[in-house]
C-alpha cells in the first residue's frame, strides 16, 4: 500500500476541519507536532495543543464557514505549501487569504510542523516599510551582539531606558492627579486636544505673523503667548537637533530623519530611546571637525530666528493677555496644573542634557566651539550657523 503524501496528508485534514471531525483530523497529527500560528504570540506545541486549537478554532467559527485550498505544492512527499481562502456559505470572505507551511515526520507520517499565515486586515502599504525601517535598529540593538561598550555606557543605557518608560508612563498614561495633574492620553479633554491643536497651527508663529502683516488665508487661533513661547521653543530646539543626529556617527544605519521627523512632534517619546540605544554602541573619537554645510546653516538661523521670537513673544506678545508678570504668572499656574505644559518643561530640560552628549560627540576636543554645547538652545544654534 503506498504511503499518503503531504499533499494527501494536509487535503485529508483540512476536509475534516471543514466537516468539523476533529478526531479524524488528528489521526494524522503527530504526536511531538509543532503548530505555529502566526495570530498567536506562542506556537502550540504536542498533539493535545494542537487539538485545542482545532477544536477552539471549529467551536468559535460558523458551521458553514470552509477552508478551501486554492494551490497546494505536490513535489515533496513531505513538505507541502498551500494557499488557501475562507469562505461563508460559499462566498469569500474579504481579508480571508493565506498560506501555509507544512511538514510530515519521515518516521510517523503525520504532520509534525505547521505554520499558519492570515491576510491581515489591514493593508499599511509603503508605510510598512517605514515602520520596518524604524525597528531595524532596535532588532539590532537587543537580537544582536555589539562588540562591548564600557560597563559605564550600559548603566547609562539602562538608566535613559528606564527615564523614557517613565516619561511615556508618568507624562502620558498615568491616572489624572495620581503623580501628576492633568489628564492622561486616554481621558483626554477635549479642551486640552483643541489647545494642542491651536498651538501646532501657530507652529512657528508663521501664522500670527502673516495675520500681523495683513495676510488672513487662515485666522491664527488666540493661544496664550506664555503657552505659545514655551512649544515654539521647544519646537526650534527639536527642530536642530536634525543636522546635529545626522553628524553623529555613534549610531550608524539608523532613520534619524524619521525619528526627527515623530520627535518633532512627540520629542523625547522617541528621543529618549534614541540615545538609550546610542550609548550601548562603542565610542568613537571625533578628530575631525564635522563640515557644515547649507542644512546647518539654515537649521541653526531657523531655530535661533524662532527661538528669539518665542522669548520676545512672552513679553510683547498678545497684550490683551497682560504684561510680563501676569503672563509669567499664568504659565507657572500651567505648570502645576497642565500635563501638556509640563512635558514640554520636561523636554527642554533633556534638551539640554542631549546638547551637551551630541555635541560633545560630534566636536574634536581640541577644537574651541566645544564649549558652546554647554549653553542651552543657542550654543547649539551659534555652532550651526558658524
């Protein structure tokens, strides 16, 4: 009597799951079988994992709900690859596709490996490759072993590790009024989503400025100035560090504009490990200064151009608002009640902490403007610019 192929072996199963007979269908299931799919976080493992699956799957799906196989591969007695699609009382159902591998035991003839691939739902086209792009570094950093950086540098790691899970914990999940006042992400007002809103329109107070000079394609909306001085800051500060990540070779093979780009919006949500992964890579030495070009020419006159109006802002800014002190006044009561003004205060903060690391990175010890990454915002903007 001749053997069942894997084509054989896998069309007799997939008829017994459709006619929901399990225990036909594990006649043909190795006992050490292997099942991978690829929906759940584990793989199952033995017979009796296996079965459940099959059983769970049949019992949670309509009776009239059929694998039928499109292709399947016949020139390995014992591997064979199908695609298949999922129909509901013989009509396809959108999103039903995929494919699988499987394997048979040369010793038991059973099926003793398996992997499930499902049509996902949804379709993230190009943008894939983005994401792909994004996680390489991070596949690198914790699958692979880099050659050793001094014990010193992993603490550090480990320690702006720990500060971005307790920046994206404290600044944007935790319960309102548990460590800090405000809203987290999930209840968020719908005042403070318009207040965030008002301020990206106001994004380097291009529009105010075209209202000031007569120019009303669009109204800028009334923000207070104190407010729109702290993010447009910010925003200059975030916005030259991308010639200064681009000149740091400490990380190599990393999306730095696109990082830059998501930091731009949500800062040290990305920064912060960023630079956790920067200091588990080995140290290198600058000998040469970096030569500066356009990019940082224009990056460093921007941000000092805006970073300057930001400051002028909060005192001459919206007068209706008050003067100096009353405007003053109001953002320190922001800051002991507003989450989206204290992160922002955060930021600034470890802005200036990741000056002082990147440029001293990125400027040969010798070289006199080194001591520019010692002064927050505008040493960077001068270095730049020179």
């Amino acid at each position: 009597m001749m053997k069942k192929t894997a084509k054989d072996i896998i069309e007799s199963i997939y008829q017994a799951i459709n006619q929901r007979k399990i225990e036909q269908a594990m006649q043909w299931v190795d006992e050490d079988c292997i099942y991978e799919d690829v929906n759940f976080s584990k793989p199952f493992q033995g017979k009796e994992a296996v079965k459940h699956l099959f059983q769970e799957s049949c019992d949670n799906v309509p009776r009239d709900l059929k694998f039928v196989i499109d292709q399947i591969t016949t020139g390995d007695p014992l591997k064979a690859g199908v695609l298949w699609h999922v129909e509901l009382d013989n009509i396809p159902i959108p999103n039903g596709r995929g494919v699988s591998f499987y394997r048979i035991s040369e010793k038991t003839g059973k099926l003793i490996f398996a992997r499930d691939i499902v049509e996902p739902p949804l379709k993230p086209g190009k943008l894939s490759f983005f994401v792909i792009r994004l996680v390489t570094p991070l596949i690198r950093t914790f699958l692979k072993q880099e050659s050793n950086p001094p014990q010193s540098q992993l603490i550090v790691s480990k320690i702006l590790w720990f500060l971005a899970g307790t920046y994206i914990y404290v600044l944007l999940c935790s319960s309102p009024n548990f460590i800090l006042p405000g809203e987290p992400v999930w209840a968020v007002q719908p005042e403070t989503i318009k207040e965030v809103i008002n301020e990206s329109i106001n994004f380097f107070f291009i529009l105010p400025i075209l209202n000031t000079l007569g120019i009303s394609l669009m109204k800028s909306p009334v923000v207070h100035p104190a407010i729109e001085a702290q993010f447009n800051f910010a925003e200059a500060w975030i916005f030259m560090f991308l010639p200064l990540l681009l000149a740091d070779q400490r990380i190599i093979n990393f999306p730095k504009i696109a990082l830059w780009t998501v930091a731009m919006f949500l800062t040290n949500v990305f920064l912060l490990p960023y630079m956790a992964l920067r200091f588990k890579q080995p140290i290198l030495e600058t000998k040469e200064e970096h030569n500066k070009g356009f990019l940082e020419r224009s990056f460093g006159w921007i941000g000092l151009t805006v970073g300057i109006m930001a400051i002028a802002w909060l005192f001459i800014g919206r007068p209706e608002f008050g003067d100096f002190s009353q405007k003053f006044d109001y953002f320190l009561t922001q800051l002991q009640s507003s989450r989206v003004v204290i992160a922002f205060a955060v930021d600034i903060v470890l802005f200036a902490v990741f000056q002082i690391i990147l440029m001293g990175a990125v400027i040969p010890q010798q070289n006199s403007q080194r001591s520019l990454r010692f002064i927050p915002f505008f040493g960077l903007a001068v270095w730049l610019i020179l």
